[in-house]
C-alpha cells in the first residue's frame, strides 16, 4: 500500500479539489517547526492520530487551517505542548483536577479543557473561554513543539468529517494541494483520538471518550463524570462542558455506507462484490469478501480502523459491516468513533 501511493502521490483523489499549495514531504522536526512559526500548516504523527499543526496565536494561519480541513468555525482545536511546565503557553489557569491528570497521564492520550489564555487565537477556541491542551508523547511531535517555541493547535489531519489519518500517506491523500507539509515518517501506534476531560468545574467531565478510560480517570479523580451521565442526570455543573458543539459535527465517516453489528455471521454479512467486513471475530464465508481484516486484540482494532475506512473507500467499497467493539477499556473509546462513522 505504501509503494502503490508513493508512486503515484500527485495524483489527486476523486473528492480532492483544484490545488493551490505545493505539498512539501518533509523528515525533520526542525523543518516542521519552521514552518509553523512561519505561519504554515504542516501534518505530523503523534502516538493518537496525525494531527494538522499551527501556531495557535497566528489567527490567519489557524483561518487557513480550518479552510483546508474545511472544519466548522464552531469546532474548537487542541492545542498541544512539549512540557506540562509550558501550560503557561496556552492556559491561564492550571485548575486541581487538570494537574492531577495531566501528572498521572502526560505525556500521553488526554486533552484537559482549561481556562484559555488571551494569547491563544478565539479561533482555535471557537469562541469558548476555554482551550484544550495535551502533551502527546510521540518523540516526532514534542520535538517539533519543543522548536517551535509556541502552542501547536492541532486538529487531526483529514478532511473534516473523514475518518482520521493514521499513516502518513492517508494525511498525504487528504490534504495535498491544502496544507504546506506533510511529515512522511512513522504511523501512529494508538489509532483513536485522545481522551477529552473538562476541568473547569467541580468535577472533570470527560467529553469524548479516549485511550485514557473513564475507570483510569476516576483513580486520579473519583468524582469524574462522562459527559452522556452528567446530560441524563440534567447536572447543571456541566453545562460548560455541553457548549462544545464540535462534539456534535458529523465524524470519521467514510463515502462507503457503515452497518454495526454485533456477531458477523454468514446469514448478515452476504458475499457481495461491494461489501467489506472489519472485527475481531471471523465468520463462515469471510474469504468471499474482496476486503476484510480481523483483528487479534481490541488495541489492534483501534489502530487499524480508520485505516481499514479509507481502504475501504480505496477499494470503491459501498458497504463495510462493523462488528462493534466491547464497551469497556479502549474499547469504549472504539465504540464511539463506530457509531459516529456509522453516523450516529
Ligand atoms: P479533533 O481536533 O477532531 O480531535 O477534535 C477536538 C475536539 O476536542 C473537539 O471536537 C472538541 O470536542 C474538543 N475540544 C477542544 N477544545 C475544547 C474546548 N475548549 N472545550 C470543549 N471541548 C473542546
Ligand atoms: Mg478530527
């Protein structure tokens, strides 16, 4: 798959519109941090998903981001740091629970929302008082944010509503022609974006499920809530945390239409020429489909689901039947983007 879309990477992808930046394939953390503190926009790993980096104080390069991506204006970005002791970069407050969290968890797969600093662009907020930030741990992507000396908003590089990138090449599909550069090195080892925990209020919320689950997030704070419970028990106190409509757009959706279901058997999934099967169990008549992948474990699931999506759409598949992942551990998190592909 790799040698295939190298040998062929200007070709535009059907969906692709007319070009007007020359992509550059760069392989350096100092290339990529050059280019952010010139105002560019550059698709780089981390240990989640690919993400689409910015100075997140230069609001005409974040306007450029949300162009390219063509994201809503009311989807806020994370922004992302080298250090937990850089918080200053983009917060104004580092609040109790938050540095619980980010002591027990960063560098690594969580986003704490936080009191925005004034130097942040209200873009990269989507006018919300708050930011959310992360520390990932990918080496690639501190590096750059070491170098680049400022807050790296970045949301994750695809187009929006696409499932996310987890190889270079799937960012490279997406955004050639869109954004300055793209980092051509390494794929991401998680596969699902990070854990999103509010941590304004009187308890930490968490916003989207992640790598970091809710049992992991109530041993460093027992009062932490999902945000689905705080919203079924009407809690006034999350009310914050419910003003984040990016939650809301339409997700990780690829052109090929989505069944969730929670056994494959042979009776659901029938051996048509359009149809490709993803999960962790096999079923009699799987060898008949021209695409599927089992997966061994649930971890290998998450990291290669997005991935199946967008081979899916390679192969001009029109139906994927999803088995639905455990709703516990990661699985949790897997469950949600299942849904959301499915759209849900
Ligand atoms: P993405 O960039 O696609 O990974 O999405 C980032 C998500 O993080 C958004 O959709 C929001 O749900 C969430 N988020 C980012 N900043 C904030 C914030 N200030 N308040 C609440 N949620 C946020
Ligand atoms: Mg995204």
């Amino acid at each position: 798959m790799i040698a295939a879309l190298e040998s062929q990477p200007e070709i535009p992808s059907k969906k692709q519109e007319v070009s007007s930046l020359l992509t550059e394939r760069i392989h350096t953390p100092q290339d990529a941090a050059r280019i952010i503190r010139d105002g560019g926009l550059v698709a780089f790993p981390t240990e989640t998903v690919f993400g689409l980096g910015v100075d997140a104080t230069n609001t005409d390069a974040v306007k450029k981001l949300f162009t390219a991506k063509g994201r809503p204006s009311n989807n806020p970005l994370i922004v992302h740091i080298n250090d937990q002791q850089d918080w200053t970069l983009a917060a104004s407050e580092m609040t109790r629970h938050a540095d619980a969290l980010l002591t027990a968890f960063a560098p690594g797969p969580i986003t704490v929302v936080l009191p925005k600093l004034a130097k942040i662009s209200h873009l990269v907020s989507a006018g919300l008082n708050t930011v959310g930030l992360r520390i990932p741990s990918h080496p690639i992507a501190r590096e750059i944010f070491r170098l680049a000396k400022v807050p790296v908003a970045a949301p994750s590089a695809n187009r929006s509503g696409k499932p996310s990138s987890t190889t270079w090449q799937s960012a490279f599909e997406d955004l050639n022609g869109r954004v300055d550069a793209v980092y051509c090195e390494d794929s991401t080892s998680i596969g699902i974006e990070s854990t999103v925990v509010h941590c304004c209020g009187p308890f930490p919320v968490i916003l989207r499920p992640g790598a970091i689950t809710l049992e992991q997030v109530q041993q460093i704070v027992p009062e932490a809530k999902e945000m689905a419970s705080c919203v079924a028990h009407d809690e006034p106190s999350a009310t914050d945390a419910v003003s984040s409509p990016g939650i809301l757009h339409p997700h990780y959706q690829p052109d090929a239409e989505i069944h969730l279901l929670e056994k494959p058997t042979s009776e659901l999934i029938t051996p048509n020429a359009g149809s490709a099967y993803c999960g962790l169990d096999r079923f009699a008549g799987i060898e008949q489909l021209p695409l599927s992948n089992t997966f061994e474990t649930v971890e290998d699931y998450a990291a290669g689901f997005y991935e199946f999506l967008r081979q899916a759409d390679r192969n001009s598949i029109s139906r994927i039947f999803v088995q639905t992942a455990p709703a516990h551990g990661i699985g949790r998190a897997l469950l949600d983007r299942q849904r959301r592909a499915a759209g849900g």
